[in-house]
C-alpha cells in the first residue's frame, strides 16, 4: 500500500518538516526541473494533462483554471493557497503543512511560475496556529536556501510567500470571501462574475487553489502526468487524502488512489467500525456533502462517481456514522454550523438557515410538529441553488440528503 | 444592440446592459430589494432571480449582462417560486407592524407579498428580537426588526457621501445594520437614507407618524432652495372634510433626474418645505377703501403705469426683481418694464447666498440667476437711494426685499415712493407700507421652468394647487402686459408658461438651444 502514496510517503519520519529531510525525498527537483528546463506552457499542459481535480471540495481541474488567467496586461498576479481547511471532518491539509511544508512551498513556486505569479499567499485557518508557525519556518529556511525570494535556481524568476491567518470564519474558505478577508474586509463572498482569475485579489487576477491540490504539483512534474493518471483515474488524477472520523477503529488521514471504494476504506483502511458497532450512514465529502446510508458506500471515490450518487466528494472528509447516531442530532449539528458560519448577505441562508435550526432544535425539546421534517425539506429547497456563493448549497445539500434519507427516523422523533 | 427575448418577447438591448435594465426599458418590472441603479449591484436579496434558458440555476437579473440570443424569463412558475421563497425568508422574522409602519403602503415587502405571497404563515418559531429605535442622527431612525439587510443605505454613505458611518455587523441569523460607534449621520444629505430603504427600517423623524402614506398625493416640481434645481416630488394631504390639518405637504423626496441630480436631494431641499405652509399671503389686500378681485388689481395697476406712460416718466417706474422668478416671468417683466416701459430703475432681491457642498447644494440660494443672466437681466442688488429718488411707482417681486436692508432705510425708501405694490408669496413686515399686496405661489404651485447653475433648463408643473387668491406672476405680468396695450397680440398668446417659453425659444437662442 506505501507504493501508492505520493503526499504521505515521508510523513512519518522524524523532523519530515524541515528542509533537509524534504531534499532527501527529491526535494524541489519538480521546482527545479520547471524553472530550468521547462516553458510555462509545458507546465501547464502537464497539470492540464494530469486531470488534478481541486481538493478543496469543488473538484474544478486546476490546470483549466490556471489557463483562466489573461496572460496579457500589466497589473500583478496572485496566488492565494486556500489553507482555510473549515469544512467540518476534514483535517488533511493540516498534515500536508505540519509534515512537509516544502512540498507546499515547492509547489507554490511552480505554479506561480507557470502562471506568472510573484506573490503568493497562503490564508491559512486562525486556529492552526503552530501550522502557521511551521510554514514562516519553512519559508524562512527555503528563502535562506534560495528556493524563495529572488532569482531562484538562477532562472530570473522571483518569488515571495506570505502566511496569512484567518480569523475562524467558515467562509473564508469560500475562494472570494477568502480574497476579501486578505484584503483586510468583512469575509462576504463576492458577486461572480467577475472570476477571481480576471480579477481577484486587490482587482488583480488570482488563482486560488486549495493546499492540497498545490502539494501535488511537484510530483506531476516531477514524474509527468502520465505517471500521476496512473495513479488515479484518468479523468481524476492522483491520489486523495481522506480523513476518516467518526466511529471506526482507526479514524486518521489516509492516502489512496482517486476511486478507491468507500467500503474498503472504512473496513480495510479505518479498521471497520467499533467493536460492537454497525454503520448506519456515511458523509463522504466533508459536513456539506449529502449523506449516504450504509447500503450506499459500494462506491467509487472519485468526483464524478460520487455525484453521480447524488453525493460529493468534496474535501474527501469521510464522517462515519453508527448506529447510535440520532439523525436529529445529526440534523442539529449540521444546522447548528450552518446558521452560525452564514455570513449573513444572502437572504435564503441568512434566514432560511437559522429558520430550520430553530425547527430542530424544537423537534429535539419533543415539541415537533407533523409537518416539521416536510417543512424543513422545502425551505431548504428554497435555500439550494439560490444563493450567492456555494455556502447555501453547503448546507441545503445535507439537511435535504438527511432529511429524505431518514425520513421515518426523524418522524418517529415527533410523535408523542 | 443585442437581440434578446424577455418572456417570448422579442428585444432590443444595448450591449453591456444588465437583464434587469432590458427588462425596465421594456416595462417589464423585476421585483428587487438590494438593487437601485445607482449602486454596484450586490445581489444579495436574491428576489431579481429570473429563469435564463440553457443556464442551470436562476440568474441574478441585476447583474447579469443580455447576450445575443438570450431568452429570459422573469414570471415563469419557477422563477416565481423562488420569489415566493425569497419573500418567505424575508418574513418570517419579520415584526409585521405595518399598522404602525410608516413605511406601509409604499413597502416593498407589502408590494412584492401581494404579488407573490404565500398567504400562509409557516413560521411558528419565536421570532428574534432586535433594536427598533436606533437614532441615526438628527433626522433618521433605524428599525432593525424591519430591515431586510438590502446594504442600501451602508453602500449610499460609502459611495455616494463617502462618509461611511453605518456598517454591517455580526453574521448569520445576527447580521445587523447599524452606524458605527460614536458615529451619527447628520449631514446634509440623511434624508436619502429614508427615501431609499425599500422597508419601514429607517424612517424620518420628520414623518414618523404624521400620516399614512396612502393619503398623500404627489405631485412633481423642482427644488427651488438652491441653484441646483433638483427634481422633487412633493408629497401633500388633500385634508378631510371635518377637520382642518396643519400643513399641506408633508414630505419633499428626490425625483430622479440623471442629468440634474440623479437620486438624491439634500436635506436643506429635503426638509425646508415649511414655507410652504407657513405664513402664506393668501388674499389680495387693496388699496384702501377699494374691494378689488385680480382684474381689479391689473386694472388699478395698469392704470398707475400708463399715467406715468402717458406723460412720458416711466422712467419713475421702478421694480424689484428676484430669481426666484421662472424663466416665463423674467423674460416677461424684461419684455414689459425693460422694453416696453423703460422703467428707471430695476433691481433684484434674492435670498443671501449659504455655503455649498461638492454634492449638489450650490452656494448660490437662488434659484434662477442664470435664467435671469440669459434672459439678458444685469442682476444688480437694490440700491434704496435710486429707487426712492423721484420715483412714482414701485412694484416689488418677492419677499426678500424687506431683509435685503435696515428696516429704517426701507421705510425711508418707501416713504418717498408715491405708489408701491408688493407681489408676495408670504405675508411680511412690508405689507402694512404698501398701496396694495398681491399674493402669488412658490414654484411647487405654478407651472413654468427654470435654468439651473449649469444651465440645464427644466420645466415643471404645479405640485399643489395655490393658496387662497394665490397666483403665479407669469399671468400676472401676461394679464399686466395685455391691458397696457403696448403690444395686446404679443401678450394675448401668453395663456400659459408653455406659450411663453415658445416665444423665449424664438427670441433667445440659449433656450432654443437649450428647450426640452
């Protein structure tokens, strides 16, 4: 199994952090070789070629949206790494910025270069502060070794990275919010178009792309993009870190190829459930992902595989429920997060949000009425699809998912 | 152009124009909350959202371009749905006080509830309480239990004034307007504020409770407080039949004039509407003895002015102007005392000039100077000595001439002046000195037009029907003009200010050029 993984092989060794264990792991050779021997074009035509699908939850391929950038004008680009990492049940980009810090920044350093980017930000999320502290190091250390700054590997090009920590806003996380926020705003997400990659960051084009999705670029490059569809599916390259939690024997981060079975990852990988335990359901994508019951998980994880079961694989957060999970408490959990981290702009989430978390937690005080878990079906239907950024969404998806899915289960809730 | 199709409806739209613009120009309404054209368009209420054909979700009609060939639908069941879903939301928590809303009857969550509304209440939760007195200012008062979080009045001070005192506070269910600590919103132009809140959440203490809004009728008119001109409606209470109301007008709003000023007034404009109840002279007061109706009047007048004609001494005729008056006017009494009469001595008496802002309050409180300046009047300031030397007849426009000097010199003035009629709008000090007074109206009661600091000329219409024996002095001087019979065919075509301004249109190439 070791054979298969690419982000995670190093993880484990002592001081993997720091610069010199990096090189010993064909350290910033992808850097190296793409600013010496490669034109920005063939760069990009290797990530396109690779099909690397966002990690950060939409699965948008990252290649086509660097080639979103005009090339032509005058005003600076940006890079901004969305390291806002929110979505409940996802903690892999943590790993990637506590066990190997370089491959982020080797990472950065090509893509800006392939893009024609001289300042990149990495917007990491307010609580990971001893994350935040590992990455100035790490960029402190790579500076000091010329793999930032000026002139590196003598290629002419220059870069500098930037760490910059939020402040404990799930929306942040959203890709325009996040630019706001840097700029020092209030985190509202803004009206598209205009597309960040036209403009973005202080109304300059920007690419903005989850940590995980950047860690992967120095091993596309590095070993090609044949190598890493190989890996993965071709039209969903590479592998995935899923975060498995909830009931099972060994919850953690585990690297596999895109498309790997859900089952076999929570029996084989996690160590199945608890002793004594039965799966009851499955949120395969992170909090917003649409539940699966346990009769659903014979599937593929992979970005269109999972949507195609009315699901998404989102960040890859596997959340596992047993069967002691009441799906009203589910319900309470997700709606409780969802009113709280609305930014509030949007009537339908800023209303119809905090509307259902009221119903719920009615229904969890036995006061429940017949029509409640109707009820909360529809105004999540007036929430999905009609909100400005994918925040609404994030929420309607699970609460209708849950709400169809065990629908019986929260009936039984009201009676009496 | 593009062609684009709004509910089957085939179209043409200016490149660039947003779907609900097309849709305006079309006449065909998109309910809105956040959206006001002179604002970026934020599209956070979410009630615009229309059906575009080939596009997945709903489209934001107020920021989404037309494209060739792009068929719209803004009334289909599932556009609909989504409104009724937006209004829902909308309501639910909000305190449905309309009852004592000053807002009610021109509310948009009224309108748009009628249109769309569900007429079920399926919101059974307590409902979150909120601020509902939060003083603004001197002149605003901010409901938060109201507000729809549409930011129009945080973007209005952060794009239009600039001044930025209110923000948005909090997130999710507890997002909230409200003015920053310490701040208040008291400059000149607050008064907008409540004018472009679509709900009752910020309302004027001005008309906090005064009335319903369903009782007022409004009628169009230019500001006349500044040389700006901007476009007004005024608002005024017909009255009830039992009871006699205090005032007429209760409320002055910013009409929109791209060219003028777009769709704001100061507050100066907003809330100086007094004079038009306060004070008024309302009846003709005649020379002693005498009981005279406006015909009397001319006729009296037209005869003190031909019996210095007569014997060639018009030059003992003086008059006292104002730019207050409309183009219509001043180019009449240029045409009777200048060209026809020659009188002596001509002045003018404007209101004394204020401080300006870079918005558009000018300096200059008078209203018409440079329509007076292209008319060809020297606006020269009175000068008491002139006028009362040898003078037979001196007929006063405006009430400023009673503060444009000490009481003493004007009464000196007066004293030695054999006749004198005073043309008023409001009853003063000076009435008591006159042979005879003669109550006109303010620009909000007659018809006419008006050439503003930039030169831009706007006509309008009276707003509210005159005071008593009130009259515009166009028909004065038209009626003046005639019975002198200088030249009764040129005067007898002036029946209206429309006729007028033809004539003006003919003799003066700046109004030709610059007619509507």
């Amino acid at each position: 199994m070791n054979d298969d993984k690419v982000l995670s092989r190093f993880f484990h060794q002592e001081g993997a952090h720091t610069l010199s264990a990096y090189l010993k792991h064909e350290g910033y050779q992808g850097a190296e070789k793409a600013l010496k021997e490669m034109t920005r074009e063939d760069i990009l035509g290797q990530v396109k070629a690779a099909n690397l699908r966002g990690r950060g939850g939409a699965g948008f391929p990252a290649g086509v949206k660097w080639g979103f950038v005009p090339q032509e004008g005058d005003k600076p680009k940006y890079l901004c790494v969305n390291a806002d990492e929110g979505e409940p049940g996802t903690f892999k980009d943590r790993y990637i910025m506590t066990f190997a810090p370089h491959l982020l920044l080797e990472g950065i350093v090509i893509t800006c270069f392939c893009v024609g980017i001289h300042t990149a930000y990495i917007y990491i999320r307010g609580e990971y502060e001893h994350v935040a502290r590992r990455l100035e190091d790490a960029i402190a250390e790579a500076r000091a070794h010329g793999y930032l700054g000026e002139n590196i590997f003598e290629s002419g090009f220059g870069l500098e990275v930037h760490v910059h920590r939020g402040a404990g806003a799930y929306i942040c996380g959203e890709e325009t919010a996040l630019l706001e926020s840097l700029e020092g705003k209030r985190g509202n997400p803004r009206l598209k178009p205009p597309f960040p990659a036209s403009i973005g960051l202080f109304q300059c084009p920007t690419v903005i792309n989850n940590v995980e999705t950047i860690a992967n670029i120095p091993h596309i490059i590095h070993q090609g993009a044949d190598w890493f569809c190989g890996l993965g599916l071709p039209k969903d390259g590479g592998t995935r870190l899923f975060g498995v939690s909830g009931k099972v024997k060994k919850p953690g981060v585990y690297e596999l190829p895109v498309g790997t079975n859900l089952k076999e990852l929570i029996f084989t990988h996690a160590g199945g459930m608890l002793e004594g335990r039965t799966l009851k359901a499955v949120i395969p994508g992170g909090m917003s992902a649409p539940i699966l019951t346990a009769d659903e998980i014979d599937i593929a994880m992979d970005c269109d595989a999972l949507v195609e079961a009315g699901s998404m694989l989102g960040s890859g957060a596997v959340i596992v429920l047993d069967d002691e999970a009441s799906m009203l408490e589910v319900l309470r959990i997700v709606t409780d997060f969802y009113s709280h981290e609305s930014c509030g702009q949007c009537t339908p989430c800023r209303v119809g949000n905090p509307w259902i978390r009221k119903m719920v937690h009615r229904m969890a005080q036995g006061k429940g009425r017949p029509d409640d878990v109707e009820n909360i079906g529809r105004l999540a239907s007036n929430i999905l699809g009609k909100t400005l950024c994918p925040l609404g969404d994030a929420a309607a998806m699970p609460i209708l998912s849950i709400t169809k899915k065990f629908k019986e289960e929260l009936e039984a809730s009201l009676a009496g | 152009m593009v062609k684009i199709k709004i509910n089957d409806k085939e179209l043409q739209a200016t490149e660039g124009m947003t779907v609900f613009q097309a849709a305006q120009e079309a006449d065909i309404p998109i309910p809105h909350f956040c959206y006001h054209p002179a604002f970026i368009p934020e599209g956070t209420c979410r009630m615009c959202l229309v059906e575009i054909e080939g596009m997945p979700k709903l489209e934001l009609a107020c920021s989404t371009q037309v494209r060739e060939g792009m068929k719209i639908s803004t009334h289909s069941d599932r556009v609909k749905e989504a409104r009724r879903g937006v209004l829902e939301f909308l309501l639910a928590e909000h305190p449905l006080d309309c009852p004592i809303c000053d807002q009610a009857g021109e509310c948009k969550l009224q309108d748009y509830y009628e249109e769309y509304g569900l007429y079920e209440n399926r919101f059974v939760e307590t409902k979150d309480k909120h601020e509902k007195k939060i003083g603004l200012g001197k002149t605003l008062i901010h409901d938060q239990e109201r507000c729809v979080l549409c930011r129009r009045c945080v973007r209005f001070l952060r794009e239009i004034t600039k001044t930025g005192e209110m923000g948005v506070f909090e997130r999710g269910g507890h997002t909230e307007v409200n003015i920053y600590l310490g701040r208040t919103i008291d400059h000149n132009y607050s008064g907008n504020l409540a004018q472009i809140c679509p709900v009752g959440a910020i309302t004027d203490r001005d008309f906090r409770f005064k009335t319903r809004s369903w009782f007022l009728e409004e009628g169009k008119s230019v500001c006349q407080l500044c040389s700006r001109g901007c476009a007004i409606s005024v608002d005024s209470h017909r009255g009830f039949s039992r009871f006699e109301l205090p005032q007429r007008v209760y409320r002055i709003r910013a009409r929109h004039n791209p060219h003028v000023n777009g769709d704001w007034i100061c507050d100066i404009g907003r809330y100086g509407y007094a004079y038009l109840d306060a004070d008024r002279c309302r009846a003709i007061k005649p020379p002693s003895g005498q009981e005279f109706g406006w015909d009397e009047s001319i006729v009296w007048l037209k005869d003190k002015i031909r019996r210095l004609k007569d014997r060639d001494q018009t030059e003992r005729i003086g008059v006292v102007l104002n730019s207050g008056l409309t183009n219509e006017e001043l180019f009449l009494a240029k045409k009777i005392f200048r060209d026809d009469l020659g009188a002596g001595q001509v002045f003018f008496s404007d209101p004394p000039s204020g401080e300006g802002d870079d918005l558009l309050l000018t300096a200059e409180r008078s209203p018409n100077r440079r329509g007076a300046e292209e008319i060809g009047w020297d606006i020269k300031p009175v000068d008491l000595e002139a006028l009362s030397r040898n003078a037979g007849l001196l007929i006063i426009f405006g009430p400023y001439f009673e503060s444009s000097h000490d009481r003493s010199g004007i009464s000196s003035c007066l004293e030695a002046i054999e006749t004198k009629v005073l043309l008023t709008p409001t009853s003063g000090v000076l009435d008591e000195m006159m042979d005879m007074v003669l109550p006109t109206v303010y620009w909000a009661e007659k018809a006419g037009s008006s050439t503003n600091i930039d030169g831009i000329v706007q006509s309008f219409q009276p707003a509210l029907p005159p005071l008593g024996e009130g009259r515009a002095e166009w028909r004065l001087l038209s009626d003046l003009g005639r019975e002198l019979d200088l030249n009764y065919r040129y005067y007898q075509s002036f029946s209206s200010p429309e006729n007028i301004f033809r004539a003006m249109t003919g003799e003066i190439p700046f109004f030709e050029k610059n007619g509507e």
